[in-house]
C-alpha cells in the first residue's frame, strides 16, 4: 500500500516537472522572425527600447508589473528567459545586484548584455550634502543612488546606449535606430524643458517623500532639496529621530504637501501628514508599474509628467 | 442501602489497536477502601482517567455519582492524585500553595476567588502533609518525595469523598509512606471517604484496602483481601506459593513471584 | 529639554500608548504559550497571516477579513494536532507556518504582483500607528486581559496541568479554544500595527524573562508584563536619544532583560540545583 502511494507520488512529480520544463522551452517566439528579442530589466528601459526599437524589437519586461523592485529575486524562468533573448538591458549594478551572478552563466556571443549606466555619473550619497535617509547598504557598494533614470539627462545617454547596443545586434536597422532615437530624446528633452520651467518658480525649494531615497537625481537636475524618510532600499525602519527631523523641517519650511510613492504601503507619509497636517501627493518613481498601469499602456514619459504636476503643487510653483 | 459512587458496565478501551481494559463491570460502594493493582501497562491508570471522564471507553458505559463523566457533576466531590510522570514540568514557575489550592477551583463559581477561608483549609492540608513550612517555594525546588506531598495535598485539600490516587508512594520515604497511608486510613474510617488506590505494592495495600481489584486488561479478581487469598482463581492465576506470600502478609510484591512480561 | 519636544509628537505618544498595552497583552498570552511549548505560535501565524493576506490580495477583498478567519483556523488546527500528541505542537506550527509563507510568495507570483509591495503591507511599524489602530489595540489588550483574569484560576490550573483541570470540572476544550483563538487574533492585529519582529519577541522574551526569576504563577505573569512595558518605554526612548530604529531597539532592550535576569539566576541563586 505504502509502496504503491509512493509510485504515485513520483509519477505526478515527473508529470509536473515535466509539464514545467514544456513551459519554459516553449518561450513566446518573436512572431516575425526578424525582430530581435530584448529584455528590459525594469520599466524605464522597457519604455526606452520599445521607443527605439519599435517594430523591429520585440520587449519583454522582466520585473512583472506590480513586483517591488529592490526585493525582487529571479526566478529560474525569467534566467531561461534572459538566455533566449538577444539583448538584455539592466539599469545598472546597484539596482539590480542579482544581475553579476546570472550574466556569468550568460553566453556573451549569444546574448548582448548592456548595463545602461554607461557614461553616467553616479550621485554618491556619502559626499553629497544631503539631508534624510540612512544609507543601506544593501545594493553592494554604500551609498551609490541607483535610480539614474529620474534624472532625465541621464535618461537621454541611456536611449543613446540602448540605441548603440540595438545597433550592434541589429546591424540592419541602424538608421532605423537612429531616428527613432532622436525622435525619443526630443520629447525627453521637452519634458526635461518643462521641469525646468515649471520648477523655476516655486516658492518651496523643498519636497519630503515618505518612502524611499528614490528621487536624489531628479532633486539635483533641479536644484531642489529632498529629504526622504527611508534610505535607497524600503526594507529598513525610519528611525523615531528622522521622522522628528522630518516633521521639524515640514513646520520650519512651512510645506503643505508631503509625498508617496509607488508599490509602497504609505504608513510613514501618512503619519507624517497627520503630524503635520500636511497633505498626500503621489510621486512615481517609475521603477516598476502596476498591472492596472501595465494594462493601460502607460509611458514613462506620462509618469515623468504626472509627477511635474504634482511636484508643482507640492512645491507650491503656480 | 450503599451508595454506588462509581458503576461500571462492560467497559472496554481500545487505542491504536490495542486493547487495553476489556469487558470491566464493577461497582464502586460509598466507604469502600479499593487497592487496584496489576501489573504494568494493565490498563489501572486508563481505567481511572475513564471514570474521570478524560477518555472516553470504546464501549460499555461508566457513571460517576450516578451521571456520566462527560457531564462534569459533582467534581468538587472528587480528589484525584495523577499519575508523576505524566505531565510534569518542575521548571514550571509555580509555588507549593498555588499548586494546592488549583484543589479548591474544583468547588469554585465563576468568578473563582481564594478567599480567607480557603487558605486556612490549604494551610491545614499543608500541615497534615508536613509541607506547611515550604508553602512558598517554587515546586521546581523541592525532593522527589516532597513535590509527591504536594500534589497529594491537592488532592486533598478540597475535603472529598471520593479520592482516586494514581500510584501515590511511588517517590515518598518510608516515614512520609506511612504517614500517608494514616492519613487515608483516617479519611477512610472516620470520614468515610471512598479511596481508590492505584498500586504496583500488593503486599502493602493489602494492609490497609477493604477491596483488592486486581485487573489485567479484565478484571482478574474484585472482591475483600481475603477472600483473595482463598480464591481458587488467584491460586490458578499465580501459583499456590505467591498467595501464601502475599496473604500472610510478608509483603513481598505479587509481580517479581509471578513472571510477567513487561507490558510498557 | 528633548524629551519633552520628542513627547509632543503625536506618532511618538501613540507608540508609546499602544506599545504599552500591547506588550502587556503579548507578554501575559506569551507566558501561556511559553509554558504550553507553543513558543513560536507567534511566528508560525504570522506566515499563516502573510498567505492569507495575498489571497486577500489576489481576490480584491480586504485582507483583514481572510486573514482573521483563516488564521484562527489554522490556531485550531494547531489545537487539534497537540491534542493528539504533545510532541506535534511544534511540528504543526513549523507545517503551518511553511505553507502559509509558501503559499503566500505562490499565490503573490501567479498573481504576477500586488499594487501595494506585500511585505510593506503586512508589517506594520510602531512609529506609524494611526489613531484607530490605538484603540484597536486597547480594547482587544482590556477584552483579552479581562477574560484572563476573570479566569485566572481555571486558567493556572490547564496551563498546569490540563488533566487535574479537567479532571476537576474546567471546560479545557473551551478554555484551550479559547487561548488560542485569543492569540491568532492578536498576532494579526498587532502585526499590522507594530510588525512581526516585535510582536514575536514580545509572545516570547518577557516570559522567558520572568521565568528566569519568577517563583509562583501570579509574579510570573506580573513580571513579564513589567518587564514587556519597561522594555517598550526604555526602548522607545533609546531609539530616540541614539537614532536607532525602534522596534529593534525594544527587542534588544528584551534580550538584554532576559540576559541580565539569566545572570541574576545563575550567579545569586547557584546553590540550587
């Protein structure tokens, strides 16, 4: 009896292990045989490539919608998946720290891998005068901002690298690349013109989010100050003297607003509104997005602008 | 007319395939003074926990002062001493006088205080029991033989009529033995308690017990102590020269005569 | 002064008011529960807690309505395996608690994501407590507590020795239900207002605390509630004067209780055996 439950057992294991391994051979064909398959580690890049490459690309977005980026671990699917594909686009080391161990077992004349930080500065948040957050250490090296894309110069020498890199895979399509590429900076370059604009005026030159370090390189492109309740990773606690700190400089500056963010619970904003009597504002930081937001087709470029708006109120600007 | 405390009727129990008590009918009378001995594993502690109520018979029936022990009547008539080993944690942060006054809840209603009266009653048992001057020790603290004491001090302190001890000198000194076994004797004859004594020492008991109920998955003899020692079927079950140990009273143990194996 | 300035804030008042009373409720249960073997019930629920909340999650329905069920059937569950046997209490807890984080990171990955990050969801942080969940959390600490005391006796007597108890006329099955069902409810509730770290070492550090110098059940129970206060007070504090983060400091301020009062037993008392 005993022997016989256990040959049942391991049948339905095989079955199963093999109804699996099925699945992951059978990963989405590219349709046409002629797009390439890329990638995209997290929703910037994935709005940047399918801008760039548009038709003759076919993107995939890693992290699925609704995933809270700094916890999020690769499952064995999505490392098949990053072998089948031709180009693979990470954001850069700190964000993605996973990233060192899997491009080992990658193979490099199969898969273009491109880390987007090429070129870019990195805000070190150890010498930089700035206020709020302790630091994790977290991503590998301490005190490195990883979230590059929200400063939207930067966001423009990442399409540029996302371009050279389709380019190399796609010899064919360079020029096709090209003027994608230029169309794409030109309207990442307006809205950098907005912010600018609509940044000038304000009254405040101070905004306070209730979640994590996420917004440095958007604060220094404008000269504005942020403070932030957490360091760069969500998981650590805010100590009872940041959010005295914080509460201090909401009455001193006189702010109205204080922000939120995405796929965080909003527990410390909120308790920093009913301290102060400050109000909520949503800030995107655009690392990932909601399925209902994935489902609409969202843009990056429509995050960046929503948060303009609310940064104008915020901030006090009109 | 006597007073049947306890009836039992064709009970049986049964655990993982085993039977453990089968067929048992007896009476227990009011003022009756019972040695239930066996060997181990007979099923002497189960039978205790049926009449109590803490398991339930496979088959067959028990009534406790006339109801059935799921009914939980008249339980603040009855002491009952557990078995040691069963349950007991010594590190449990616990002193001599809570222990025996859990006893008294027994007798209690809701909202169940100790009040003035009932420490004097503890404080008595205690004496009787010559624990009084460590009333306020942690039980971890204690001997063997006293932390016997104590739980034997509970079982009495609520005054009842009927007691159910579980192999209570199992870890007592001769001195505190013999006191105890007074002590009972006393509550048997002046106060006219019912006791119902679970030992492996037939030899002892026979000196105090009315009644021996010998059991060994059935009932193998019920009945007075001498009448034990004239049964025919006491003679088949042990041999002639166990019974001429035991009944005229060299106080040697029925088990180590007959050799039976161990039933653990 | 910067106490004073620190007690004006109305998050840092809250903590303190809602840390009282739940490390007064989590030490008493924990005292039960220490003594009973169920030590780590307080960890097992709260994975139990976290699979349920992504099924909450996953159906759209307000978590708190299937975790409250879901989690005080599995404290039954519990119950029931140690009533079989003694040894399966913690089996039963370690069974639950792998399925209910299993199921939860299952059930978070097909669902492909929640809108809210489930781990940020879940704990809850005592620097962020909002006005309901202070009086959520006094009035479960007075019902629980007051059931408690109302039946001390009864409950001394089966964290004792639950065959005498029952042996005696105490309804264990009701009381037994009763203790458990009590603590499914409160690993729920206090997790999401102060976190699990905190509520897990509250169930267990003042217990084991008290234990350590504590001669009967009465100043047991006493002095874990005064050691869980005392360790949220001085914690709060700490966290304040060296920016520390306060939940941890209150669990270090445990283990730093409980080590002291292991010293005390060990050195003063190193006659007995």
């Amino acid at each position: 009896m005993l022997f016989r439950k256990i040959v049942v057992a391991c049948a339905v294991l095989c079955c199963v292990v093999g109804i699996s391994c099925q699945k992951a051979d059978n990963t989405p064909s590219t349709g046409e045989t002629h797009k390439i398959r890329v990638v995209a580690s997290l929703f910037p890049l994935y709005d940047f490539i399918k801008n760039v490459g548009k038709d003759r690309v076919a993107v995939e977005l890693l992290l699925t919608p609704g995933v809270e980026p700094h916890s999020f671990e690769p499952k064995p699917a999505d490392v098949l998946n990053l072998h089948h594909a031709d180009v693979f686009v990470y954001t850069n080391k700190y964000m993605e720290p996973w990233v060192a161990d899997i491009i080992k077992g990658i193979d490099n004349n199969k898969t273009l891998i491109l880390d987007s930080s090429k070129g870019i500065v990195f805000i070190n948040n150890e010498d930089e005068d700035h206020e709020g957050g302790h630091h994790e250490k977290e991503h590998g090296h301490a005190g490195m901002d990883p979230h590059i894309w929200l400063d939207l110069g930067n966001a423009v020498v990442m399409v540029d690298t996302i371009r050279d890199g389709l380019t190399q895979k796609d010899p064919a399509g360079k020029e096709y690349y090209q003027k994608n590429a230029e169309q794409y900076k030109a309207v990442l370059k307006d809205l950098d013109d907005k912010f600018r604009q609509g940044l000038s005026k304000c009254t405040k030159r101070t905004f306070i989010n209730g979640g994590h370090l996420a917004f440095g390189y958007l604060a220094k492109r404008y000269g504005l100050t942020y403070v932030s309740a957490y360091g760069f990773s969500p998981d650590a606690e805010p100590t009872p003297g940041q959010l005295v700190k914080i509460s201090r400089l909401l009455k001193e500056q006189g702010l109205k607003y204080i922000f939120y963010e995405e796929l965080l619970a909003p527990r410390v904003a909120e308790t920093l509104a009913r301290e102060t009597g400050a109000q909520l504002l949503f800030l995107h930081g655009a690392h990932n997005i909601s399925k209902e937001e994935f489902g609409k087709g969202v843009s990056f470029a429509g995050l960046m602008e929503k948060n303009l708006e609310n940064l104008e109120q915020g901030l006090q600007c009109r | 007319m006597p007073v049947k405390l306890v009836n039992i009727e064709n009970l049986s129990y049964r655990y993982n395939s085993i039977d453990v008590l089968s067929d048992i009918s007896c009476d227990i009378v009011a003022g009756e003074y019972i040695g239930l001995v066996g060997p181990n594993g007979s099923g002497k502690s189960t039978l205790i926990k049926l009449m109590l109520g803490l398991l339930v018979p496979t088959s067959g029936s028990v009534k406790l002062f006339g109801h059935p022990p799921a009914a939980m009547k008249y339980r603040e008539r009855i002491g009952y001493l557990p078995q040691k080993m069963n349950f007991f944690n010594p590190y449990f942060p616990s002193t001599v006088k809570e222990i025996v006054s859990l006893g008294l809840v027994s007798k209690k209603k809701f909202p169940k205080r100790i009040g003035d009266s009932d420490e004097a009653t503890i404080d008595r048992t205690l004496e009787m029991l010559n624990i009084a001057d460590i009333k306020d020790k942690a039980i971890g603290d204690l001997s063997g033989g006293q932390q016997q004491r104590v739980f034997i001090a509970r079982a009495l302190v609520n005054d009842p009529e009927l007691l159910l001890l579980d192999e209570p000198t199992t870890a007592l000194d001769p001195e505190t033995r013999e006191n105890f076994f007074e002590i009972l004797r006393r509550l048997n004859r002046d106060k006219k308690v019912t006791v119902v004594l679970v030992t492996h020492d037939t030899g002892t008991i026979g000196k105090y017990a009315s009644k021996l109920l010998y059991i060994d998955k059935e009932i193998v003899f019920f009945g007075d102590f001498d009448e034990f020692c004239m049964s025919g079927d006491m003679t088949k079950f042990f041999g002639p020269s166990s019974q001429h140990l035991i009944c005229h009273r060299h106080g040697m143990n029925i088990l180590t005569v007959k050799q039976r194996p161990n039933n653990d | 002064m910067p106490i004073l300035e620190y007690l004006s804030y109305g998050f840092i008042q809250r903590a303190i008011i809602t840390g009282a009373f739940i490390s007064v409720l989590c030490s008493t249960l924990g005292v039960l529960l220490v003594l009973r073997r169920l030590s780590l019930i307080g960890d097992g629920l709260a994975h139990v807690t976290f699979g349920s909340v992504a099924l909450g999650l996953l159906f759209g329905v307000y978590p708190i309505y299937i975790s409250l069920p879901v989690v005080m059937a599995s404290s039954l569950g519990i119950l029931k395996l140690m009533e079989r046997a003694r040894i399966f209490g913690d089996a039963a807890i370690g069974i639950l608690s792998a399925i209910g984080i299993a199921g939860g990171v299952m059930i978070a990955s097909l669902a492909g994501g929640f809108n809210v990050d489930l781990f940020s969801y879940l704990f809850g942080n005592i620097l962020s407590i909002s006005i309901q969940e202070v009086y959520t959390s006094i009035v479960l600490s007075l019902i629980v507590l007051t059931v408690i005391v109302f039946n001390y006796h009864d409950i001394f007597s089966i964290t004792f020795d639950e065959e005498f108890a029952k042996a005696g006329g105490v309804n264990t099955q009701k009381l037994n239900t009763m203790i458990v069902l009590f603590t499914a409810i409160t690993v729920v509730l206090t997790m999401k207002v102060v976190g699990i770290m905190l509520t897990s070492a509250l169930l267990i550090f003042p217990a084991v605390t008290a234990f350590q110098i504590a001669r009967s059940f009465k100043n047991a129970l006493l002095m874990a509630g005064a050691v869980a206060l005392a360790s949220v007070v001085i914690g709060i504090f700490l966290s304040l004067f060296f920016n520390l983060p306060t939940g941890a400091s209150i669990v270090i301020v445990n283990a730093a209780f409980f080590g002291v009062a292991f010293i005390f037993k060990h050195t003063l008392r190193s006659g007995h055996d």
